[in-house]
C-alpha cells in the first residue's frame, strides 16, 4: 500500500525549471525525494564524483584485506606473502586513483 497519498502540482518558469533540474542531477536523488527532502528541510549534500566512490570501495576493500592479514597472524604467529601482495597491490590501486585527481 502507498504510503504517500497526496500529490502536488504546481508550475514554474524556465529559470526555476533549469535550476531545480542542476539541484536534483548535483544531488542524485529522485526529484519526488529531492523535493521531500527539501519541504523537510534536510541538508541536501552534492553526490560525490564517481572517483571518490571508487576510491572509497579500495579503501574499504583495503581495510577488509589488512584486519583479515592482522587476524591471521595474531591467530598464527605467520603472514601470507600472497595476502600482503594483495594488500600492496590494493594500496599501489588506491596511490594511482589519488593522483589522477
């Protein structure tokens, strides 16, 4: 069942067209959840660039990889070359996408 069960219809001109059109595309929400949003007075923050994103999956994958590494060794006492390899090779991944910016 719908939960929201009012709609609003209301007209603008070319120049508030075009500018709500930049905030909704800047923000990547819907324009029906841009607009909500708004009503509501939330802060409306810009998407990130597609690069942060992927920068910030590395990091994220990277942190992942390293407490594996630590969790091993610690339960071990013996670190895997081929996982440090794969941690290195993800760090060298992170370097190259933060100096291509």
């Amino acid at each position: 069942m719908r939960t929201r069960k009012h709609t609003c219809t209301f007209y603008m001109n070319d120049k508030e067209q075009n500018q709500l059109v930049k905030q909704v595309q800047s923000s990547g929400l819907s324009k029906s959840e841009f607009l909500r949003q708004r009503i509501l007075n939330v802060d409306i923050k810009p998407r990130p660039p597609d690069e942060y994103i992927k920068i910030y999956k590395l990091l994220s994958n990277l942190a992942n990889n390293v407490n594996q590494i630590a969790k091993h060794a610690n339960a071990t006492g013996y670190i895997d070359p081929n996982q440090m390899d794969a941690a290195v090779l993800l760090i060298r991944k992170c370097w190259e996408h933060i100096e291509d910016l």
